[in-house]
C-alpha cells in the first residue's frame, strides 16, 4: 500500500463508505429521489402543522395531524409490506410517489385557491401516510437487488443520512418558505420533489418478485415467517427496549423549563441534538464494516442509547444534556444500520416487503408508546426519574434479554441466519 493509498483507506474505516454510490447508478438514483422526498415531505409536514393552527388557533388541532399520519401508516404498513413482496416493487414504488406527488399537488392547488379547511389538510395527511406505507417498504426491499450483500451496510448507513437529513432540513426550510412565500409555495416545492423522485424511480430496472409462486399479499405469512426466524424477530425486540422504555422526547417542554430554565428555542435544541446525533452516526460509520457480529453491535448499541438517555436525566446543565441526547442519536442511527442490513441479508427476498412493513409499524408505533409511558410516568413520580429511570430500564431489559437471545449474539454477517 503506497503513502497515498494509506489515509484514503483510512477515512473510509472513519466516514460514512460511499461505495454503493459509485457502483451501482441504479441505487444512486433511488438515493437521490429518497433525499430530494425526505426534504420535500419535511417541509410540507411543518407546513401541514403550521397552517392548522393557523385555521384553529388549537394545539390539540396540530397534535391530530400526527394522529390522522399514524394511524394509516401502522394499519397499511403491513399491508404495503406484503404487496411489494408479491408484485413489481419498481411500479408499486412509482405508485406510491404518484400519489404522494398529487396530493402535494393537491394542496399547492388548495392553497392558491384560498381553499383552507382543516378536514381538508386531515383527509390529506391520512391519503399521504397510505402512500408512504405502499413506497417505503419496496424502496427498502428494492436495495438488496441492486447492490451486493457486502455492501448492504454503507447503504444503510447512506439512507440513514438521508433521513436524518430531511428531518433536520426539511421543517427549517419549510418555516422559512412559508414565512416569505406561503404554503402555497412550499406544497409547489414538495410537489416538485416527489416528480424528481418519480423520475429517479422510472429509471431504475423492473423488479418483479424472485419466486413465481408468490401471488398473494398475505401479511400473516409474513409474521409467521417472523415468528419462526429468532434473529431478525430480535431486531425488532432490542428496538423496542429503546422505544419504550427510554424515549423522552415528550417531556422535552417540561424539562427544557424545569431542568435548565429555558424556553421553545431549549425545546428546540433537545429536539435537535438526537437528530444531530444520529445525522454523525451516518456520517462517520465507515469503522462500522469491521463488524461482523451485528447482533451483538445491536445490542450494544441499544444499552448505549440507555445510558446516555439516563445521563441526560441526571445532567442539569444544558450543554451536557444536549451532549447526552446526540450520543444517544449516534447509538440509534448504529443500530438501525446494523437491524436494517439484518433484515435484508438474512431475509429471503419474497419476505424483505414484510419484514420492512412490521419495520414501518415498529418505528412508527413504538415511540409513540414510549411517549405514553415517559409522560405516565412523569406524572406519576417525577420527570427526572422518568428519563433517568427508563434509561436504566432499558440497560437492564437489554441486559437480560441478550443472555436469552445467544444465537442473536453469535450472528455472523458471512454466515447469516435469520
């Protein structure tokens, strides 16, 4: 290896590992078109969320956007999982951007009409989180078959970019374009992003289903497939160690005011600082390919979440907190790296669809439950032992769980078992 050779290959053990992006110009399309939506849906989501309250003047009114989203994207992810195992995923994908893109179309159209009605904005959030439920599963199953096994990983670590990317992005730009231009604008915006990424989708390659005997889009084959696959049905396990035991996002307001004196803007930064967290763990995880037991970097990655989550529950100065909240988005981003490649290598290809769609449920549904237990338990004792408390449930739930799991532990990336 000559002098020169020597630092590239360096960086490459440190940073994000861009060699899907060089390789495969398939997937470099389906990444572009993933980061031109993730922006373009994070500003329409604040858009959404600012023009409610704009029309009501209610927070309630603002907190049913998230449930009108929810709820359709738990109840058809599972669904969309199953048909993007049974049919070309390439046209289930463009469906799906087809009909993101009208609906933002819709509301652009809405907005410059004068139109404004919230039941309106709900019907379009409910139609809007049926579309993800149908395109995310079958862009997730779509990577295994352009990219090799040994490379699943740096693209997983490129999508997390992605999305960490547009949740960071997409809400800041959204607040500025609404603030000078209107929301008409901003839904012009996120409409015209949704066409890049149909473009991007309309070239890649037919991906029709590998076994010519899958023909129906049956979720409970899906889960009992799930039931009898110990390791990837521990991937979704370790999560929701983190999710539910350890998720403080709803009482960042409360301890933003009671723990270090400050205001929205402090909410703002605790907001911030997972999603920074995680936007690094993307970034620099190209050490991450000297792992062979991702099983157990799962695990490991899911008691540091933990522990950071209950050293931000003792910390009371702000620039610790903020500090503990980004290594706790650092571990996050590391396991969902290491889950997701699992889950695409391990899985034959007529389950991916499947298996990404109870991934959708289980992102979508397990923080939301973790919110309920955080603020009960809030209410019930104390912030402080709320966070701190449920930080070390999750340390100790993990702890126990991989004594249990072993054959989870031993997992090999070179000899996959699912």
């Amino acid at each position: 290896m000559t002098g020169v050779e020597a630092p590239q290959e360096e960086k490459r053990r440190i940073f994000a590992d861009l060699t899907p992006l060089r390789t495969s110009a398939d997937y470099r399309r389906l990444w572009f078109g993933n980061t031109v939506s993730w922006v373009g849906q994070g500003m329409t989501t604040l858009a959404i969320s600012l023009q409610v309250y704009d029309i009501t003047g209610s927070a309630f009114s603002v907190g049913l956007v998230g449930l009108f989203s929810l709820v359709p994207l738990v109840v058809f992810g599972l669904y969309g999982g199953a048909i993007a195992d049974t049919v070309d995923r390439r046209t289930l994908g463009l469906v799906g951007a087809t009909g993101a893109a009208a609906l933002s179309a819709a509301l652009a159209t809405a907005a410059f009409a004068g139109f404004h009605r919230v039941w309106f904005l709900y019907a379009i959030v409910a139609l809007q989180a049926v579309c993800g439920a149908l395109n995310a599963p079958a862009r997730s199953a779509m990577i295994p078959r352009l990219l090799p096994p040994e490379q699943l990983r740096a693209a997983n670590a490129l999508n997390s970019m992605v999305m960490t990317f547009g949740t960071l992005v997409g809400p800041s730009l959204g607040g500025v374009v609404v603030g000078f231009a209107g929301y008409q604008t901003a839904y012009t915006i996120d409409a015209l992003a949704f066409f890049a990424s149909l473009y991007a989708m309309w070239r890649l390659p037919s991906m029709p289903p590998e076994h010519s005997g899958a023909k129906r889009a049956s979720v409970l084959d899906g889960l009992r497939f799930l039931g009898t696959r110990p390791n990837l049905r521990a991937t979704f396990v370790s999560d929701l160690f983190a999710m539910i035991l350890a998720q403080p996002k709803a009482l960042f307001p409360a301890v933003a005011v009671l723990w270090f004196g400050g205001d929205a803007k402090t909410t703002g930064l605790l907001v911030a600082a997972p999603a920074f967290g995680a936007l690094l763990g993307g970034v620099v995880s190209g050490w991450q390919n000297r792992i062979r037991r991702h099983g157990q970097a799962i695990l490991v990655s899911v008691a540091a979440w933990g522990l950071a989550i209950a050293a931000f529950g003792l910390s009371r100065n702000l620039w610790i907190g903020l500090l503990c909240l980004a290594v706790a988005g650092y571990a996050d981003t590391s396991s969902m790296i290491f889950r997701n490649t699992m889950m695409q290598v391990a899985a034959p290809d007529e389950m991916r669809g499947r298996l990404q769609g109870v991934f959708i449920v289980v992102v979508a549904g397990g923080p939301r439950l973790g919110d309920f237990v955080a603020g009960s338990v809030a209410d019930l004792t104390s912030p402080a032992l709320a966070v701190t408390g449920g930080g070390l449930a999750c340390v100790l739930g993990i702890g126990v769980f991989s004594l249990y799991a072993r054959g989870f532990r031993r997992y090999d990336a070179l000899d996959p078992q699912p």
